[in-house]
C-alpha cells in the first residue's frame, strides 16, 4: 500500500494530503482586512503547503473558489492572471452571500 502523507491544521481537517502520486489539498484561506490581503495570504498559504511536497502553484490542475461578493470576481480573476501566469487552471466560482470570508479549496 502506499504511504499517505498528511499535513495537519489544528481543526478537523489537513490542508493537503498524498496519496501516491497525488496531492489533494484542503481548505485555504487568507487573513487581512480587506479582500486583496485576504487573496495575497491565501496564495501564499497555498505555495507553504505546496511546498511541503516539493511541489509550485504551477502543479495545479483545479480550484474551487467561494466568494462572499460578486464584484470579487474580477479581483480574483486578476489576481490568478498575476500569480498563476500562463498556468490553463480550472476554476470553478461559488457565489456565497452569507459567506463572510474567500477560501480556496
């Protein structure tokens, strides 16, 4: 069997998880004041967690991504132009009013 690697958060779930050749990463989410810090800290979140298998942004394939305002959109939009450059990622976008904070998963 293969091993399985997991790395822990202090809640009830691992921010990432191998498995073979795979990496599945968890729930992440950025701190900040405003959407832009929260987004910046999130991508940062996602290259530590990345790194611990010595694995890039550039090694996704898919995000989820739940937003709280629709005008986020285009803040996010841009935002994955400048750090994910060239990278043809799938996205997929969850518009969650009552929500009060942008994850990535």
């Amino acid at each position: 069997m293969t091993e399985v690697k997991r790395i822990p958060t202090p809640f009830s779930y691992s921010s990432a998880v191998a498995a073979g050749d795979f990496v599945f990463l968890g729930l992440h989410r950025g701190f900040g004041d405003d959407f832009t810090t929260q987004l910046d800290d999130t991508f940062s979140n996602l290259k530590k967690t990345l790194a611990e298998f010595d694995l890039t942004l550039a090694h996704l394939v898919k995000v989820n991504v739940w937003l709280k305002h629709i005008e986020d959109v285009r803040v996010t939009n841009s935002a994955f132009a400048t750090t994910l450059k060239k990278i043809n990622i799938r996205q997929e976008w969850v518009l969650l009013q009552s929500l009060s904070m942008m994850i990535v998963s």
